[in-house]
C-alpha cells in the first residue's frame, strides 16, 4: 500500500510541477473566495478611499484579475511583477483584500527567482523604495502616529524582503547544484580522457614489449635457423643452432606466459626492466647467432633507468639488424659516456643478408 501511495503522490506532484501556474492561480482563487466568505476586507483600511461599509465580496474585483498575472509570470515576469504592483495599489487604496497581496508576493518570487544579478539589485532598491513610500503614504493618507506608520512600513518590509530574499536564496543554491554538476561532468570528461590515454600508453607498453622480448627471441628463433640453412650441414654447428632456437624459444614462451599473468591478474610487471648489465646477454645471443663481436663499455656514471632501457634496446635491435643483414660479420659495438648521455656506436664489417626469409618490422 505504501508503494501506491507514493506512486500516486508522484503523480500528483509531477502533475502540480506541469501545471504549476494554473494550479498557483485556482489556489489564489480559491483562497480570494474563502477570505470574502469568511468577511475578510480592509486589511489597508488606512490607506482606503471607499467607505466601509461594502460587502467582502467586492475584494473579488482586484483578486480575480490578480490571479491572471499568475498565469503569465513565468512567460513575462517583470511585466506580471509591474500589473501585480498596480492591481495591489488599487487594492490598497480601495478594498484592502488578501488576494492582490497574495498574488504580489507570488510574482515577485518568480521575478527574483529567475533575474540577473544586475536586475536583482533594481528590484531590491524598488522593494526599499516602496517601503519608504507605503510609509509615507501611511502618514499622509491616515491620521496614524509614525510608530503605526513604522510598524506598517516594516510589516510590508518582512513580506517582501522575506520573498525576495527566499527567491533568490533558491535560485543561487540552483546556480551552484548547476555548476557542481558541470565540474562533475568536466571531471567526467577527464576522467574519461585519462583512461584513454592510459589505455593507449598500456597498447604502447605491450608493443613495445611484444617487440623487445616476445619478437625479439621469434626473430632470433627464425634468424638463427636461417643461418644454419644457409651453410652446408654440419653436425656440431647444427646442434649449436638447435640449442639457441631452443633457448629462445624457452625465452619467448616465459616471456608469453609472464605477459598474459600480468594481461589476465592486471598486477605485476610485463617483464624485467633492460638494465646495462644485460647487455653481455643480447652480446651473447647474437655470437651464437654467427656474429663476431667486440664489446667495449666504458665506466658510466650512474644512469636513469630510461636510458638505461633506451640503450639496450638500440644495441639489440642494431645487433638484429646485423644478423639480418650482415650475416657473419665482425661487429664492433662501443658504449661510452658523451657529455650529459651516452654514445651507442654499433659498426658492422663484412657479412651477407640473409635472403632466403623476408623479415620485416617496426624498428
């Protein structure tokens, strides 16, 4: 039961917030009604020019069309504010119902609601300056004491001060939801541009790493069986190469099995970082390859682990390529320091290329 009490309670406050302002106007109405049932008249009786001895039903003529400017004042809001100040003078100076007053309260939260700040600050000063008139006005219209005339200009003061300062409250809190909203989906849209660009760096990772070990040993696997196809069979050097097509392979299949622990647990580093000291390895691996090598490395300084990673990578795919293309060949490769890096001399001398495979790739 109370699931349908509140579906039905949304309804009818989802029905209210369409038609809000025909809704706004039949309650006036209404309440105009009750008060001229009930006698309700001469609430301004200081300020009014017609005797007093005129039915309730008379404050109908002022709140009736009071109720009309309801319906227009979210189309037109300061001319409906205007329309509503002039109906409430009439009443003021006449009937002295409830209904003008009211309606003026109502359009006058609307207007304030959905001003600018610069028409905010006009309206506030129109507020005061109306107090400052309804006071005297209560002194020159009525034979009342300045404190009676005070003590109205400041009731009139609360009603609309209290309104305007309700509307604008409302509409202010509205403004900053709006721009903690907008920051939300700024934040969104950032968020959104960083997991982008940290899947892209992660597809560069796996590239590059796909390149550096995974490629790399497939290569030396198919690198090395070309160079023992190319020569005439031999028992000793055959074994040799089979030995290194096995190990990288052995090399390869850790390396896969590393990268899809990593790829299925999302923890863990794709492979070990290349340090300087793995240098002797990728030497080592292009000797058994058929390369003649020289390797010289000078005392370094200590060295940053990007250049560190940096310098391996070119002295092993500077070794591929010889393997490739200089097979046989004496290779001189010379790591030193210059000035604030490091200088990666790779020179090849002699050797054939291999061309009974193609190999290609992304250097």
């Amino acid at each position: 039961m109370s699931v349908m009490h509140e579906a039905k309670a949304e309804r009818l406050r989802e029905w209210y917030r369409t038609h809000r302002p025909a809704a706004d106007a039949l309650l006036i109405t209404l309440f105009a009604l009750l008060a001229a049932a009930l006698g309700f008249m001469g609430v301004w009786s200081m300020f009014s020019l017609l005797p007093t001895d005129l039915s309730p039903w008379w404050t109908l003529a002022t709140a009736l069309p009071a109720c009309v400017l309801v319906l227009t004042k979210h189309r037109a809001p300061m001319l409906s504010l205007v329309g509503a100040t002039v109906v409430f003078a009439v009443d003021l100076l006449t009937i002295g119902g409830l209904g003008p007053l009211v309606v003026l309260l109502d359009v006058l939260w609307t207007a304030a609601f959905v001003a600018s700040p610069r028409a905010r600050s006009r309206l506030l000063a129109a507020l005061a300056l109306a107090t400052v008139v309804l006071f005297a006005a209560a002194l020159a219209l009525s034979d009342t004491s300045i404190p009676v005339a005070f003590l109205v200009a400041v009731q009139f003061g609360a009603f609309v001060g209290t309104d305007y300062w309700w509307a604008v409250a409302v509409s202010q809190a509205n403004e900053l939801a709006e721009l903690h909203r907008r920051r939300a989906e700024d934040g969104a849209i950032v968020a959104e541009r960083d997991r982008a660009e940290a899947v892209r760096r992660e597809r560069e990772t796996m590239a590059r790493e796909l390149h550096d070990v995974v490629a790399g040993h497939v290569m030396a696997m198919a690198i090395r069986a070309e160079a023992a196809l190319s020569t005439a069979p031999e028992q000793t050097a055959d074994r040799a190469a089979l030995r290194a097509v096995r190990d990288a392979g052995l090399d390869a299949h850790g390396a896969l099995r590393s990268m899809i622990s990593v790829l299925r647990r999302g923890d863990g580093e794709l492979s070990p970082t290349p340090r300087l000291g793995d240098l002797l390895g990728v030497v080592d691996d292009a000797e058994r390859a058929g390369l003649v090598i020289r390797f010289t490395q000078a005392e370094l300084d200590a060295v940053d682990t990007a250049t560190e990673q940096a310098t391996v990578r070119v002295v092993r795919e500077a070794l591929a390529n010889c393997i490739r293309h200089a097979s046989g060949a004496e290779v001189e490769v010379v790591i030193e320091e210059a000035g604030d890096g490091i200088l990666v001399r790779v020179i090849s001398r002699g050797g054939v290329a291999l061309g009974s495979a193609a190999y290609s790739g992304g250097g």
